[in-house]
C-alpha cells in the first residue's frame, strides 16, 4: 500500500502523486525531469552535477563519483515532492488516500466527493 496526494485541478481528472521512492529520478534524472515536465528538478540537477564537476578539481574524481550517488539517491527520495509541487500548481489539494495503485486513491477519492 501506498501513500497518494490527490489533487483536484478545475474541469480535469484528479492528479495522484504517490509518496514513494522513483528509481526513474534516482537512475536517470534528466529524463525523468524532461518527461514528467519538472523543470526545477532539471535546472537543479544540472547546477549539481556542474558544481560537482567543478569541485572534482579540488575533492578527486572518486570523491565526486559518491557525491552524485549521494545526490541520485536524493532525486529518488525527493522526485515525489517535485512532483506534488508542480500538482498544486495545477489544482487543488483534495486529501490523502492509501491504496494499491494510483487507480484506485482517484477512485476512493471520486467516491468519497460524490457521497
């Protein structure tokens, strides 16, 4: 089970982000940035790893090597709040749901504002 935000942009589907570690944004960040749109995560991303590049001079290649796992695996954990960000942006928070899938919070989310 997992942990969704929903949210509830006017005259469109409710939005669910799950709360949930994205080894897309740990893996491959820039493509995952660019194909969810989340254009702060990207600028972010390449201002890191410049700044890494950049600090390799003075801390060594393999120093800098763990620095950007490091910072991999935070995109992972923090892909879901970039995500949620650009979700309020477009609507309203409707509420926490847990469930299965994305399918089925919208789902318990629709029943619940209908009854």
């Amino acid at each position: 089970m997992t942990l969704y935000s929903l949210y509830a942009p006017k005259n469109q589907a409710p939005l669910a982000v799950a709360d949930r570690f994205s080894w897309s944004a740990a893996l491959v960040p820039p493509l995952h940035a660019l194909a969810h749109g989340l254009w702060l995560m990207l600028a972010l991303w390449v201002t890191k790893v410049v700044a890494l590049g950049v600090a390799s001079l003075w801390i060594g290649g393999e120093a800098a090597f763990w620095c950007y796992v490091l910072l991999a695996i935070w995109l992972g954990f923090a892909a879901s709040e970039f995500h949620r960000r650009k979700a309020e942006q477009a609507g309203a928070f409707a509420g926490d749901w847990i469930a299965d899938d994305a399918d089925a919070a919208t789902v318990a989310y629709l029943k619940q504002r209908a009854g």
